[in-house]
C-alpha cells in the first residue's frame, strides 16, 4: 500500500505540530533546520577545499 501525502494531509499535519509545539517554538526548529542544512552543504563544498588546501601544505 504507497504512503503518500498531499496538501490537505500535509496541512492537518502542520496544524498538529503547531498545535502541540506553539508557533514560537515551531519558528525556532525551522530556523535551526535551516541553518543545519546550510552549514551542511558549506561542509561538503569546503571538504573538497580542505583537500587541495592540505595538499598544498605538503
């Protein structure tokens, strides 16, 4: 049986959520969310700039 999830679902979903959490708390998580993704991607970006940095050390 395929799981999915359209808009009306998403936004009962969302509606729970916020419900539960409150909108300050829920605001705070996304933030976090997003700066978690941000600095991931910096990280994989910078990880090819740490190898060429490193072996320009040697």
């Amino acid at each position: 049986m395929p799981f999915r999830l359209g808009v009306p679902e998403l936004l009962i979903i969302l509606v729970i959520v916020v419900l539960l959490f409150g909108v300050g708390r829920v605001s705070k998580i996304s933030g976090e969310l997003g700066s978690a993704i941000t600095s991931f991607r910096k990280g994989l970006k910078g990880d090819d700039e740490n190898k060429t940095d490193d072996s320009k050390k040697d």
